[in-house]
C-alpha cells in the first residue's frame, strides 16, 4: 500500500458565532452556526453563515445539498438562489444562482454583493465597485458588502475613495471592528483614536486588539503593544499577528531594532509578492542597519529563498538564530529549513524551541515528528503524533500522517480507528480514500461500507455512495 499521509449557539447569536468563526474556532462555530441555521430558518444571515463555516471545514457537497433543497422549497425566494449561489465554489454555478436571484429581485442586495465578489476574484475592479456600491445603497447594514467595497477601491489604488467608503460604512455600522480598522489604516494619523474608540464600542475584540498593538509599535509604544499582543494570544494562542507584534517589540526594548524601523522590517517579512531583487535588496539595507535585528535578518533569508538562494537562506536562518536563540518564529523557519536541507537531527532543538512557544501550532508539531522521524527517533515520534492528533482531531494533515505512522507500525486497526473518527468531523476526499484503504487491512470494510452510506445520507453525496457499493465487491 502506498503511502497517503501529507458552544452552544443561543445566547450568542449570529455575531457571537461569526466570531467564533473568525477566531478559527471552526468546531464551536459549527456547532452555533447549525443551531441559528435551524432556529432561524429565515434568517438569511444565519443560513449563510452555515453555508460559510461548512465550506472552510471542507463540506462544499453538504452546504450545495442544503441549499438547493431550500431553492427547490421556496416559491421564487430570490434569498434562496442568493444562498445556493454562496454556497457554489466555482464562479460560473455561483454567478447563475445570483442571476437567478437578480431576475427575481433585480434589487436584491444580497446578490449584487455576490456579484461583486465574483468580479473582484476575476479582477473586474470597476464592475466589483459598482456591484458592491448597490449592494450598500440597498442595504447599508450588509458588512461584506462594505468590506468588499473599500477593498476593490484600493485594489484600483483609489485610497481617498477606499476611505471615504470606510467611513461611510462605519457610519451605518457604528459597532464593527473590520471597518474601523480599515479607517485606521487608510487614516494613520488618526488610527490610535479610530481603534480607541471602536473598543470602548465593541469591547475587547481580537481583531482590534491586534491592529492597536500594530499602532502602539509603530509609535514606539513597545511596552504598550506588547500588552495589547499578550492579551490577544490569551484568547487566540496562536494569532501570528499578535505573536509577530510582541517578537517585534522585544527588539525594540533591546534596542535591536528603533521604533521607527518596525514597519519596514515588517513588510520585509511579508514581502512573498514582491519582486525578487527588489525584496533582497531591501532586506540587505535592513540587515546592515540593523545588524542585531534576528528578524531583519530572517526577512533577508526570505529574500534570499524566493531568489533561489537556499544555501544563502539557510547560513542568514542560522546566524539570525545566533542573534536571538529564544525567538520562536526564528526557531521554526530555520528548523523547517534545516530539515528540508536533510539535517533532521540540527531541526530537532530548534523545532522543540518553536513549539514550546507554540504548543497548538499543528504544523510545527508535524515538523518535529518528521524530523524525529528522519533522526531514527520513531517511537519519540509516535507519541508525539498521538498528542498533536489529539489535540487537532479536525486537521486532515496530521490525522493522515499519524494514521500512515500506526500503520506502518503494524496497528492497522487503531489507524482504522483514527480514520474513522476524523472522517466523521471532516469529510475531506483524502480522509475519505485513506479510510478506503484501511478498512479491508484492518478487517472493517462492511463496517466501512455502512458508514460511508450513512455519511452518504447526511452529505447527499453520490460519490460516498458509490465508494461504498465499491468497497462492499472487494
């Protein structure tokens, strides 16, 4: 065989869930989605909510299935064809379903907000702004739609539009943090008294918290964004904004980095667009400014990497884990490095630093199991395997890999074991083959078979169906 591996919704409402949703807390999201969804069976906002959250855990054919049903129910409901056209992940199904529903409705807002969507993925900047434009005059409370409009708006590089569509919309939406931060943004000089004022609205929300903290730093408020960043990361342990923020300003308070360089060195991090030379080139100006920076001189091995240079990567990952020994992000990138160059057991200390920092990053503890692997450390590996599937029950990556480690183990059975659970919570087609594969080795494959059926019911998909008819003739 070859291998395979790579809340209770009621008193929280549709915001509460979307937060949860923004949060990457898809298993609660789910669960406060699919009780709006069905106490609120009008309620457009919580069926779309559903059909999004279904989407990001990989149940496209369930969320399709859901809504189709509810256009084949209604009587000419333009919401129904908007939500089927939602649902849709490719552009043509989505766009006939908005069409749909514009025939119907030739106002509805809903859909010119889909439109608008499809023309901006399409890079139809001018048609995306008027679509989402209508969608706002029609409905001023749709957020998305505000979002997507000040988004293609800078996208064609008209900022003082962007801004003056952001105000407008926070306007109308006075409590939502997106567009304040969008204000902040395209007003700078006045961003630490939008973000300011939308938390003492909005209380202490996430996304907020981060950009405050972005604007303290780069105010050379060090001790004040590192405040803002711990409180995120006590919510969301793993918020890579917040964690980038506080490793920025402890080089700020060691005086390895001055305030005024933090967003250089930033945007230097996140350059992976940007023209090769030019990022490299910018990245060197960093370095040899700032010689102490660990993180400078991680954004010239980026630069180095995306120039082709990876032994040139590799030596800039080192010295800036010289530089700074305790700096997780560091840590991680050069431990991913050194293992891609075939030194698993170098990776090892530098991947057990990053994860210690890190304990729910899922990929790092995959990191450190392969790299545990490659170092002759099978058993270590193993048991660190069980720990992270543990505690990612839903990450397809890490059960595929932990179920291929037990198999190669000899233990097909537990391997059958894991499948069988992740399949139930995640019904992606990698799950769904390696399950396949598994069953008739570990001596289930009725028992497979007559579960796929059931998942078959629940999804409405023809194709679980079909695997099991297969699996059964075996």
């Amino acid at each position: 065989m070859g291998s395979w591996a790579v809340a209770w919704a009621g008193p929280l409402g549709t915001a509460g869930a979307e937060a949860l949703f923004r949060q990457g807390r898809t298993a609660e999201a789910l669960r406060a989605a699919e009780d709006l969804a069905r106490e609120r069976p009008q309620d457009v906002a919580a069926q779309e909510l559903m059909i999004d959250v279904l989407i990001t855990m990989g149940q496209h054919e369930q969320a399709v299935a859901r809504a189709r049903q509810r256009v084949e129910g209604s009587t000419g409901e333009a919401d129904a064809h908007y939500l089927l056209g939602r649902a849709h992940i490719d552009a043509l199904s989505s766009r006939k379903a908005y069409e749909a529903a514009l025939h119907l409705n030739p106002s509805h807002s809903r859909s010119h907000m889909g439109m608008g969507s499809l023309h901006e993925a399409a890079g139809r900047l001018d048609d995306a702004t008027s679509s989402y434009a209508r969608a706002t005059k029609g409905d001023p409370s749709l957020a998305e739609a505000w979002f997507g409009l000040v988004r293609a708006q800078m996208r064609a590089g008209d900022r003082a539009a962007a801004l003056k569509s952001a105000r407008a919309g926070l306007e109308a939406l006075p409590l939502e943090p997106r567009l304040s931060m969008m204000v902040a943004e395209l007003d700078p000089k006045r961003a630490r008294e939008v973000l300011q004022a939308a938390l003492a609205k909005a209380g202490p929300d996430v996304d907020l918290r981060v950009a405050m903290a972005g604007v303290l730093l780069q105010e050379g408020d060090a001790e004040g964004a590192s405040e803002y960043a711990r409180k995120v990361l006590a919510t969301v342990p793993d918020q890579p904004e917040a964690r980038r923020t506080l490793l920025l300003a402890a080089e700020v308070t060691r005086r390895w980095l001055p305030a005024g360089a933090v967003g250089e060195v930033s945007r230097a991090l996140a350059s992976a667009s940007e023209e090769p030379a030019r990022a490299l080139s910018r990245a060197q100006s960093l370095v040899r400014a700032h010689p102490k920076s660990a993180l400078a001189m991680l954004a010239r091995a980026s630069a180095k990497r995306a120039s082709g240079d990876e032994a040139g990567e590799l030596a800039d990952l080192q010295a800036a884990a010289r530089l700074d020994p305790a700096n997780e992000e560091v840590a991680s990138v050069t431990g991913f490095a050194l293992l891609r160059a075939g030194r698993a057991a170098d990776a090892i200390g530098l991947l057990t630093t990053a994860m210690s920092a890190r304990p729910g990053d899922a990929n790092l503890g995959l990191g450190l199991a392969q790299a545990l692997a490659d170092a002759g450390y099978a058993d270590d590996e193993r048991l660190l395997l069980e720990r992270v599937a543990a505690a990612h029950p839903r990450n397809v990556d890490v059960q595929l890999v932990y179920a291929q480690r037990l198999l190669e183990a000899g233990a097909p059975k537990q391997a059958y074991g894991v499948l069988k659970i992740s399949m139930q919570l995640t019904s992606d087609p990698r799950l769904v083959a390696a399950f396949v594969q598994v069953a008739p080795v570990a001596g289930h494959a009725s028992e497979a078979a007559d579960l796929l059926d059931t998942l078959a019911e629940r999804t409405g998909s023809n194709h679980l169906r079909e695997i099991a008819r297969k699996l059964r003739v075996q």
